[in-house]
C-alpha cells in the first residue's frame, strides 16, 4: 500500500483527508462531546444531505450545497435552544429526517440516471478528488485556527457556561463559534465516513482518550492521534478489501472502544481487590 | 449605597421567569467581611438572587448596586457543571483569573498562575493540583470552586448550595473553611442546612418570594429550634 501512496494520486488524496479529518475529530469531537452536542451533530450531518441532494439537482459542487445546509440547522438549533416553546432536541429530529428526505426528493428529480449516493452516506476514502482535499484544508485551517486562538476562553465556556457568563466573558460569541465550527468540520468528516457515521468518528476517539487524559488540551490531541490511526487502518481495509472506509473505520474504532473499556474495567476492579488484599495484610501485622 | 460597610444593596428587586415572579421587592444589603446565609424553601427564589448577584440574569425592577473596587466571584452549583469534564484542579483555578474580554492567543502569565496555587493552598488543596475533577470528592470539587472564585481576586463570594451534595463530614469542613474566608470576604450562602449554616452566619435573609431580613442569628436560631421556621 506504501507503494501505491506514491504512485496513485487517489492514494495522496486519501491519506491528506484521513489526516485532516483527524483533526476535526480531535476538535469538534471533544466540543461536541462536552457541550453535550452529539445528538445535535447527527441532526447536522444528516440536514446536510439535503444540500448535497440540493447541490445534484442544480449542478454545483453538492459539498457547499451540503454546508449551507449544515450550517442553517446548527442556527437553527442553536436559536430553538434557548426557546421554552420548542424542544431543540425535537427540531433536531425533525431536521434529521427532514434533510434526509430533502437530498433523496432532489436526487430524484435531478435528471438522467439516479447518482450512487454512497459515498455521501457511508463515506469513501478512495474517492476523495483533490479539489474536495482543497476544500478539507480550507475547513481544517478554520477550525483549528479559531481552536487555538480561543482555546483558553473555550476551555472555561465549555467546563462552566454559567461561571463563564457570571465572569463577564461574551459567551454568545464562543456558542456562535462552536455552532459554526461543528457543521465545518462534519463536512469534512463526511468524505470520510459519510453522513450516517459521522457521529462515530466523532464520538468514538475522544471516548477512548477520555478514558487516559484528565486535560481539555491532552484529550483533543490524543483524540486526534486515535482518529489517525482508526482513519489510516480504515483506509487500509478500503484499499485491500474494497469496502466503504467509513464502514471500515466505525467497526474497527467501536470494537476497540468497547475492548479497552472492558479491560480497563477488569484490571481497575483487579487493582481495587489487590489494594484491599494489601489492606488487610497490613492490618493483621500490625494486629 | 447608604452605609460606609455596605459592598452590596439590593433596592426593591423583581426578577420573573415569564409570568412566574421568582423574587418581588427584594430589599436588603450585604455587610463587608460578613457571612450571610440565604435560607428559604425550594422554589422560594434562593438561586435567582445568587444569580442576580452573579450576573447570570438581570434583574427587571428596582436597583442592585455594588461598592465600587468590589468584584463578585460566584461558586455555582455543582449541578450546573459538567464534573466529568477533563480538566485538573490547577486548570480549573486558572479559569478564575482569565480576563473577561476574549483575547485571541491567550495564554496566562506567571503572576496568574502564581494567583491559582495561592487560592489552591488557600482551600487546603495544595499538592492536589494536577488531579483530574472528576477524581475529587463531592467536598474537594467545591472548594475548587471556591478557589476559582478567590483567583478572580473577588472581595464579594456568592455560592449556591455548596453543601447540597455533601457528606456531613465534608460539609462540616466546608463550613469551617468559609468561617475562616468571611475574615477578609464578604460571603452569601445559599444553604438548606439551617442547623449548620446559622452556626457561622453573621445575619440571614429568609427568602420565599420575598426576602426578610435577620441580623440577630440566635433569634432566628431560636424559631428554627423551636419549629416555627421553615
């Protein structure tokens, strides 16, 4: 596969947008999963279907259909949160569905042969051109930038909203600026796992970081090595078995996800009997 | 501001959720270096005036007013943030000493963080610096929060029911910690544990949609002993 790295320039394509998409991952991942804002995610990222359809049916490139779309339901959803009238979780199921019905209406009605949309859905590694590479930099870029311009006032929004508030900081800018940088970086991910798996590729890394690192700053960068690696495997089971990489990548991450989660807890519970063991020969010496 | 050691005046305050008035005509102040225990039943509007103190909503009548110098550091409740969060007592402190207009590229000073170990050693949580919140007990968890609240350099100290999830044990030093602050801060209370928390109040408001005042603890003291109160 190294070989073909150098030889294929669909290979060079892929591997750039595993490792942006890694990126995003340790980003907006983390953000989502503290803001709690996963379910949000996934309302996002399927809204955005609705786009990509959107961008078939009037013949631009579907992936800026799909931000303006991506984009218009994190507002939204964003603006709904803060009315007692309507349940933001509800609009986000109703914009969920709502997306997903929007891109297979306007896919049917794009002429010619309907397009083999499995690639938006599931994502494909292999099939990354270099102009939507162009485009994942350009998102990436973004993100991290206003990452680590406001990493430490977005550390303290994040941690305590209501403190932040009390404090005087301008939390509406650093809440715009999340729900800005979270439908940004789902169109990134979406080359790479599709619109149905994103929320694993989001989920997943940081859940297995957060189990080692007790720091904001430690858990973004270990959850973007993690997606890296999960990323790079997945491109690796693409390329030899010919199965979508982000089908790829969501079975491998998840299975590992739930494997270290059950050693760890074996081994803790070990280590707590072994502490009480010890205990207790210490206080029958000392009896 | 009436009085030379008043540092906070609340002056017929009204704060409603829509058409439901948590507080109406809300007047008292608060004396410097004094601890104020803020009783009441649930639902009486005990959080609303820690919130209206703390700038987290905004009063819709009458006055609230702050001697001027003074700053008001609020240690909410721990409901209120996420305690699995992956941050360590040290980062946590430093939160408190973060200025309040965002600056790109921020990073803290030495003075800073110098400020976050002294109000760390201040809560008796030195050498637990680099622990991870979510390794803290109930007890551990909130007097970080006291210390963010003393990083921010605050003279005035709000907290909302920081003993609500707490273990008799760690109440108790929890009390005698802010027993020792009130020496040089002015400390607001929100407390269920009357029994407690009128032992080192200086004067009580009782609140239940309006707020009466107590500046003799041992009389109110007396009422909650003999069953009259609450």
């Amino acid at each position: 596969m190294i070989r073909a790295i150098f030889q294929y320039s669909f290979m060079q394509n892929a591997l750039a947008a595993a490792l942006l998409a890694s990126i995003v991952t340790g980003i907006i991942g983390t953000i989502a999963i503290e803001k709690k804002l996963i379910s949000m995610s996934g309302g996002i990222a399927h809204a955005s279907f609705g786009g990509i359809g959107l961008g078939y049916l009037a013949g631009f490139e579907p992936i800026w259909g799909g931000l303006a779309f991506a984009i218009g339901s994190s507002l939204l959803i964003s603006k709904i949160s803060k009315s007692k009238r309507v349940n933001a979780d509800t609009m986000t199921g109703i914009l969920w569905s709502f997306g997903m019905a929007l891109g297979i209406l306007f896919i049917s009605l794009a002429p010619g042969y309907m397009p083999d949309m499995t690639s938006y859905l599931f994502g494909d590694i292999l099939a990354v051109s270099s102009s939507a590479v162009v485009i994942m930099v350009f998102f990436t870029a973004a993100i991290a930038a206003v990452f680590v311009m406001f990493y430490a006032y977005l550390n303290a929004y994040l941690f305590d909203e209501e403190y932040a508030l009390a404090s005087g900081i301008n939390t509406r800018a650093l809440e715009l600026m999340i729900y800005l940088m979270i439908p940004a970086g789902i169109i990134v991910l979406i080359k790479i796992v599709g619109v149905i798996l994103t929320i694993a590729l989001m989920t997943v890394p940081v859940s297995i970081a957060k189990l080692f690192f007790k720091s904001f700053g430690k858990v973004v960068v270990a959850s973007m090595l993690i997606s890296a690696v999960f990323s790079l495997l997945g491109l690796t089971a693409s390329y030899y078995v010919n199965i979508s990489s982000g089908v790829c990548i969501v079975v491998l991450a998840s299975l590992v996800y739930l494997v270290i989660m059950l050693t760890r807890q074996r081994v803790q519970s070990r280590m707590h009997t072994n502490k009480q063991h010890k205990e207790c020969q210490h206080q029958k010496t000392k009896d | 501001m009436e009085k030379s050691n008043e540092v906070i005046a609340f002056d017929h305050v009204r704060f409603c959720y829509g058409e439901v008035c948590a507080i109406r005509h809300a007047t008292f102040s608060l004396k410097k270096n004094t601890l104020t225990a803020l009783i009441g039943p649930n639902g009486g509007g005990k959080s609303t005036i820690i919130k209206l103190l703390a700038g987290v909503i905004k009063h819709e009548e009458g006055s609230i007013d702050v001697a001027p110098g003074s700053y008001i550091g609020y240690v909410p409740q721990s409901a209120a943030f996420d305690q699995t969060f992956p941050i360590t007592v040290f980062q946590a402190v430093l939160l408190g000493t973060l200025e309040t207009r965002i600056k790109p590229f921020k990073t803290y000073t030495k003075a800073q963080k110098e400020q976050a170990k002294q109000a760390i050693a201040e809560v008796g949580l030195a050498g637990k610096e680099n622990r991870g919140i979510n390794q803290l007990s109930g007890g551990q968890v909130e007097r970080t929060m006291i210390a963010r609240a003393l990083a921010s350099d605050a003279d005035i100290i709000v907290l909302d029911e920081p003993d609500s999830s707490l273990d008799v044990d760690a109440a108790a030093e929890l009390y005698e910690l802010l027993k020792t602050l009130k020496k040089e801060k002015t400390i607001l209370v929100a407390s269920h544990r009357l029994d407690k928390i009128l032992d080192i109040a200086d004067a009580a408001l009782f609140v239940d949609g309006t707020v009466a005042v107590y500046d003799n603890i041992s009389q109110l003291k007396e009422k909650f002993q003999a069953g009259v109160l609450l």
